[in-house]
C-alpha cells in the first residue's frame, strides 16, 4: 500500500489456506496447516502437529466474522464500535494492529475496494 492510499478502504479477505470453525463457546478457532517443507521437515523430526490452532476472543471473533470480503476496514470498525463501545478503544489502532497481525501471519490479505 502506498502512502497515498487510505488503509480504512482497504477489504480484508480470509485466506484460502487456512480453515476455522466456531467452538461450543461460540469463539472461533483458526487453523493453519504447517505444510511448508521446513514444517514437514521438523514434524517428522520432533513430532509436531501438522496444524496450529489459533482460539479468538470475543472481539476477535466479533472482526473475523466481519472479514467477509465485503466489509472494508472502516466499516469494520463502525461494527466494533458498535458492539463493544468503549471498550474497543483505542479502535483504530486496535483494529488496524490486529488486521496487521493476521495478515502477516497469512491468514488474511486485502483488496482494494473498487468504489
């Protein structure tokens, strides 16, 4: 993204390399697979899992709920807001750090909105 452009109108898409599912506690659970050929390497050598699983709080599942392919990042936001009121500050930094986070470690990327 290039300084000119405004992060907010940014969409944010789930990776197709991942899956997720909703636990009986309503939270959602990330799964990753560990699949790169250093994973593969070091599974058959130290006998680890061949995913990891990542458990969301509740605003972070409230925001991964929201990552739909529609929604861009300001509106996301107005949700949080929403939902969580006071307790969502400060949202933009918030928001933008953990949106940051999950796309770093690939499980999210984002589109630029077309509008």
């Amino acid at each position: 993204m290039s300084n000119k452009e405004n992060y907010l109108d940014y969409i944010p898409k789930k990776s197709d390399k991942i899956q997720w599912k909703e636990l009986d506690n309503g939270l959602i659970q990330i799964i990753k697979p560990r699949n790169s050929l250093l994973d593969k390497t070091i599974r058959k050598l130290f006998f680890t899992p061949d995913s990891f699983k990542i458990d969301l709080d509740k605003m972070g599942t409230f925001i991964w709920q929201h990552i739909d392919g529609g929604n861009n990042i300001y509106e996301i936001a107005l949700l949080v807001k929403d939902e969580f009121k006071e307790d969502a500050e400060p949202l933009y930094e918030r928001l933008i750090e953990y949106l940051s986070t999950l796309k770093n470690n690939e499980l999210i990327y984002y589109i630029k909105n077309s509008n």
